[in-house]
C-alpha cells in the first residue's frame, strides 16, 4: 500500500512540474500579446487541509480564465 501511495505522489508531482510549465508558457505567450495577465491564488479546503487555487485574469478583457 505504501508503495503505490508514494508512486500516486511521484505522478501528482511529475504533473504539478509539467502545468506549470504549461501555465509561464501561456503568461509568457499572453504578456508578448500585450495582454495584462493578473494571478490570484486562492485558498479552498478539501478535508480540513488548505488547498490553494490559482485563477488567472486578462484585464484588457476583463476576462476570468
């Protein structure tokens, strides 16, 4: 049991490091646009544990992504 607990947390991690890979790369592609990207992070709990939330926001629009 311990072994695939540790695998699900190696995969959970391998895809954190690739979404946020994904997510600059977007920031990036919209600030060379000119697009204003704001970041804002927000806390939510799952199970009496904090979990943030990111949510993005494109001010020339005025658009929640």
């Amino acid at each position: 049991m311990e072994r695939m607990a540790l695998e699900e947390e190696f995969i959970a991690e391998d895809q954190l490091i690739e979404a946020m890979r994904m997510v600059n790369e977007a920031v990036r592609r919209a600030h060379k646009t000119g697009l204003d990207v704001r970041a804002d992070i927000i806390t939510g709990y799952l199970d009496a544990r904090p979990m943030p939330q990111i949510t993005f926001w494109t001010t020339n629009r005025e658009r929640r992504a």
